[in-house]
C-alpha cells in the first residue's frame, strides 16, 4: 500500500472516528426498540431510523433489535434539519399513514416511475386468525395491514406511487405491541369488503387490475402481506410466493427473499435462514391478478417465537425496510433486462 494511500485511510478513519466521538450516546434498556429510544432523547423516529441504523450498524443485533446494555449513537439531526427547511418541497404528508407517521421525507428517486399495489391480507369481517396474548386478543389482519402502511411509505419515500388495495382510515400505523381489532377496513376506492371469502379475493383482485390496466405501459409491481396461521408450535421465516409464469414476480419474490438472506447473514450468522422463495400459482391472489407479484408471510401469529418478529414496532418496521429494500433491488435489476 502505497503512503499516500495508507494517509487517505488513516485520515477517513480519524474523521469516523470524530465525527463519532461528538454523537450523543446512549445505552439500551429492557424494552427499548429503536423507535422508543430515539423518542425518549427527543428525535423524530421516523425520520431519524434510517440514520440511526447506518451510525450504528456494528452493534445492532439481529432484524435490528437493540441489545440491552449496549451504547448506541444518538444520530446528528442538526444537518438534516438544515436541509429540511430548505427543502420543503421533498416533505409529503399522507394522513393514512397516522398523525405521527403523516410527513414523508423523500430519500431518494430510485423508485421514481414506479406504481405498486400493496394487499394487505384478510380485513374488514375477516380479522384472519385471532390468538390470546397476555389476556388480549390479536388478529392477523391488524399486523398484516401495520406491516403494509409501513412498506407503503418506505416505498414513497423512494419516489413510488402507491395504491392501498386495503385501507383503514382511521388506523394509521401503529407503535403499539397490541393493535386493537376492528372491522372498518375498506377496498379500494372505498368499497365495503364482503363476508363471503372468495367476493373477497374477487373484489381485491379486480381492484387491482383495473388499476394495471388503466397504467398499462409502466412499472407496475402487487406485494400482497400476509401473517400466516398454523399451529402454535410451528415457527417459520418469512417466505414469498409468485407465479410459476411469471418471470418478473419470480425475480421480485427473489429480490426480497435475497435481501432478507443477506440481512439473516449480517444480523443472524449463527441462526441461519430457511425461508424461501417458491411458485405458489394455484392461490388466488397469485392466479387472477395482472401485475407481476410476490406474496409475503412474515410468520405465525400462534408461535411465540413469530409474535416476536411480529408484534414488536421496531421489528415491523425492520420488515417494511426489507421488503422495500428487496423491491429497489428488482427495479435497478429489472433495467438490464429492459
């Protein structure tokens, strides 16, 4: 290695290290996620969780929990507020989202010209499964559509356009490990979802395909969200669907399964990762719809080790990421091939 070289490593690792040592530090209790612990030191969550993962991402444990006692850095939220107010225009506010999570800053335009369709499962009569946790009940619909609003406004702020197949006006994403039932949600454009199951599927899947044909000639991509149901003992990885004739949802379902492998692998090395990516033509949802699609279940709500990933904020909003992350890979991919 040359000494030039060898200086402009010295002087980027001092810099590192500088720019470090003048963060705020903090150390994690029991109970703290990400979101808690950013609010309790006064900066925006939502706007600072990227940064705080980047500043901190030697010492996260897996799917980005925190680990009880150890020091994190408290991101630099001076800047960004400098860019913020000279950038007002990138600033989007989507009152689905929730009273807090209404602002979305824009990230980046790697989306931009991208439309998704994002089907969040069950809803409206049909909670899904219900289980009894800690004397309350839980429903899978209720994370399913938690984990959708999330991806939904990732996705955004990636320059997408995003249509809610699912949507509940009044929920807006939610921090809390209980997400009290109801049965308000709507279709989209606002069309009272039926009881019988497969109107249901039909009323979604039409919804969705009359939007693709309206957008024809675009980037259209569906991403249904489930939170599967088998018995309590069952603990599974999350996995995807797609059309076995479908060779862009197979490379989409691919993209995300990849980005969540390689997340296993950082986080998790020691655990390893068996969910997969696989054809599953013969649902519904896969058959009908237009769109080229992956079909997500991000766990079983009856095992207790699935309720970890899915009831904790911090942990739905680490799988929103993913799956967003997931979908940016299968569009840069996506322009080799054009």
């Amino acid at each position: 290695m040359s000494k030039t070289l060898f200086l402009f490593f010295l002087l980027a690792s001092c810099f590192f290290a500088t720019a470090q040592d003048s963060l705020q530090t903090v150390i994690a209790e029991r109970g703290d996620g990400i979101y808690s612990l950013l609010r309790k030191n006064g900066v925006n969550p939502t706007k600072f969780y990227n940064a705080f993962i980047d500043v901190n991402k030697n010492s996260l444990l897996e799917e980005e929990f925190l680990k009880i006692g150890q020091s994190y850095f408290i991101p630099d939220t001076t800047e960004s507020n400098k860019t913020a107010k000279v950038n007002l225009e990138a600033v989007r506010k989507y009152p689905i989202f929730g009273k807090e999570f209404a602002q979305v800053d824009s990230l980046s335009n790697k989306l931009s010209g991208t439309i998704y369709y994002l089907v969040s499962g069950h809803g409206g009569p049909d909670p899904g499964a219900v289980e009894n946790y800690n004397g309350e009940l839980i429903a899978e619909d209720e994370y399913a559509y938690d984990i959708t609003l999330r991806l939904a406004r990732e996705l955004i702020s990636h320059g997408a356009e995003v249509f809610l197949i699912i949507k509940d006006e009044n929920d807006g994403i939610r921090d809390d490990r209980v997400l009290e039932l109801d049965t308000d949600e709507v279709t989209y454009p606002n069309k009272e979802i039926p009881l019988n199951q497969l109107a249901r599927l039909k009323q979604r899947v039409e919804a969705v395909n009359e939007l693709y044909k309206k957008n024809l000639g675009k980037y259209q991509r569906l991403i249904v969200t489930h939170v599967d149901s088998r018995s309590k003992g069952t603990n599974i990885d999350v996995f995807f669907y797609h059309h076995e004739k479908s060779k862009n949802g197979k490379r989409l379902a691919e993209s995300i399964h990849q980005t969540f492998l390689k997340k296993y692998i950082k986080f998790q090395p020691n655990r390893g990762y068996q969910g997969t990516f696989e054809d599953r033509s013969g649902l519904y949802m896969v058959k009908e719809t237009l769109p080229a699609m992956a079909y997500i279940e991000v766990g079983n709500i009856r095992n207790k080790k699935d309720q970890r990933r899915i009831l904790d904020p911090d942990n739905r909003q680490a799988l929103a990421k993913w799956i967003s992350e997931g979908a940016i890979l299968d569009y840069e991919s996506s322009k080799s091939f054009e």
